[in-house]
C-alpha cells in the first residue's frame, strides 16, 4: 500500500458511514435505537464490492416497530386511491 493510499480519504466508507448515522437517527426519532448498527468494509475475496450497512440485532418488538414504520411511510408516500 503506497503512503497515498494511506492518506487519502475513503469517500466511499464516508459515505456509507454518513448513510448509516442517517438511518440510525430516524430510527432513533421512532423510538428504536440501532445499538449494532456497523458498516462492512467491501471484501477482495468474495461478491461484495461496496461498503455495507448491517443494522444490527433487532428483537421482534422491535422488528415489529420497523416494518410499522415503513408500512406507514409506504402509505403515506403512495397516492391515494380514487383520485385522479
């Protein structure tokens, strides 16, 4: 690895890291803390060539909370129905 590489900022694991801190605040405002939330850097080895979010251990309460809440932005982002 070259004094450069060392150097230079990863944009994309700052990205992934700035969409990871996103996700955990709004689910922090419906009242469900992503505790594990951790990003995964990609691996030379496998298929997985972008950085990935993984949200962590949810119990089902909280599991339950998370599909309400995106139910209810579905709903609410889809037109209504019976309007033209």
């Amino acid at each position: 690895m070259s004094l450069e590489e060392l150097v230079r900022p990863d944009l994309a694991r700052q990205e992934a890291e700035e969409a990871a801190r996103n996700l955990a605040r709004q689910a922090e405002r419906l009242g469900l803390p992503l505790e594990d939330i951790e990003v995964t850097a990609p691996c030379p080895t496998c298929r997985r060539s972008a950085y990935t979010i993984h949200l962590g251990t949810l119990d089902p309460d909280q599991t339950r909370q998370l599909a309400n809440a995106l139910r209810a932005l579905q709903r609410s982002a889809s037109p209504s129905e019976g309007t033209c």
